[in-house]
C-alpha cells in the first residue's frame, strides 16, 4: 500500500502548490493511484479472518 499511498500522496501535495498554475488534468494520475490506492485498502480489510 505504501507504494501506491505515497506516490498519490505526494502528488496531491505538489499539485496543491502549483494548481494555479497547472490545468486540472494534472491531476488524473493522481485520481488513478487513489482508486488503486483505495482498492488495496478494501483488499487487505477484507482478507483479514476475525477470530
């Protein structure tokens, strides 16, 4: 997970400082490692046995 979370992470950070100057689209491979992002998160909850 923390090789899909941080890329996103850092993304979003980098593009908070520079999204006046960039068009939005910038922001798409952000959004496509968020959705991966948020599938392992609901992956890994799930494959979990409670006792």
């Amino acid at each position: 997970m923390k090789l899909v979370g941080v890329p996103a992470g850092a993304w979003l950070f980098a593009y908070s400082f520079v999204s006046p100057f960039l068009p939005p689209t910038v922001l798409a491979p952000a959004s496509i490692l968020m959705m991966v992002w948020f599938a392992l998160i609901a992956w890994q909850n799930g494959s979990q046995r409670r006792a």
